[in-house]
C-alpha cells in the first residue's frame, strides 16, 4: 500500500509478510487444508455419482420408493441436504479448530494486546 492509501493504523506490509512466513499461520493453513480439500472431494465424488447415476443408470433412478418419490429425487435432495451438513460442520469446526488462533494472528497484525 501507497502512504496515500493507508489509513491510520494500518499495519505495514511488513507484518503481512512475517505474518505469512510465521509457522503459526502455516499451521492454520495447514489445518484450514486438511479440512477443506477432503470434504470438498468427498462431496463432488457423491455430485458425480449423482451426475453418473442420472445419466448412465435411468432405470436405477426411476425406481419408484414411495408414491411419486423415486431414487433420483432422493439423491437430488440429499445433495442439498448434505450441502448444508457439510456447511454446519465446517462452521462448528472452525469455531474450535480455527479461528481462535485466527483471531491470535489479527491481534499480532494489528498490533492489539489480548
């Protein structure tokens, strides 16, 4: 940042760096990542098993369960269903694994005593 963009109170660019460099923010990095990159390929190995299903198995998923309810619409309404688990569970998550030591790193940033 230009002295003509920063506000008073801004930490340096400095302290961005040292930040990024700091094994403290590689850790919540590496943490952030070995949550992220599994559930995410847990849940686009269960969209695609949707997509395949749908496209390659029709007679599978018109296999009527209930009524008009079939093994298709199961299947779409589960993947908003487990949208929103996964979602539930990131967030209670990173509430304990994450942002405290998040919050810890903005205090060394911003220069603020806890």
């Amino acid at each position: 940042m230009s002295d003509a963009t920063r506000s008073a109170g801004d930490p340096e660019v400095s302290t961005y760096r040292d930040v990024q460099l700091s094994p403290d923010f590689s850790e919540l990095r590496r943490r952030f990542r070995r949550f992220v990159f599994p559930m995410t390929g847990v849940f686009l190995v269960w969209y695609f098993l949707y997509v395949l299903l749908a496209a390659y198995a029709p007679d599978f998923m018109s296999t009527k369960v209930a009524g008009n309810i079939n093994v298709a619409l199961l299947f779409g309404l589960g993947q908003f269903v487990s949208t929103f688990a996964i979602t539930m569970f990131y967030v209670r998550w990173a509430d304990k694994r994450l942002d405290p030591d998040a919050e810890t790193l903005r205090h060394q940033i911003e220069g603020v005593d806890q």
